[in-house]
C-alpha cells in the first residue's frame, strides 16, 4: 500500500465523480473509502511491526503515512 491510494486518485482513474465513488464504494462493501483504507493501513502495520528490523518511520511510509509525525 505504498502507492498513493486517495479518493481523488482512484476517482480521477475511473472518471467519477467523488461523489459517486464514496457513494458507490459505501453501498458495495458498507464503509466508507476513508475508514477502509485506515483499517487496510493499520492491518499491514501490525504485520510489518512483527519485523524488528523495521523502523516505524520505515512501517509508516510502506502503509502510505509520508509525515513521520503521523499517528498509525
């Protein structure tokens, strides 16, 4: 998940409307984009922070937080 995945990203990519994509993507999976992404970023972190030898900075930019002050 290190590519840059936001909502303008993927609506711009399929030619929708910001709008119709969060509706869209609500109504197929029953969350919104932004809780999603959050849940899939902490789910990898868990799993990279079994790894001692990574750094969290390191964890942070792989799960796609580029401020290493950012919380996750």
């Amino acid at each position: 998940m290190s590519e840059d995945v936001s909502l303008v990203r993927i609506s711009d990519h399929l030619q929708f409307s910001l709008n119709y994509f969060s509706q869209l993507f609500k109504q197929v999976t029953g969350e919104t984009f932004i809780s999603y992404t959050t849940t899939q970023r902490f789910e990898r972190s868990k799993e990279l922070l079994r790894d001692n030898r990574l750094k969290i900075s390191e964890i942070a930019n792989q799960v796609g937080y580029t401020d290493g002050s950012a919380s996750c």
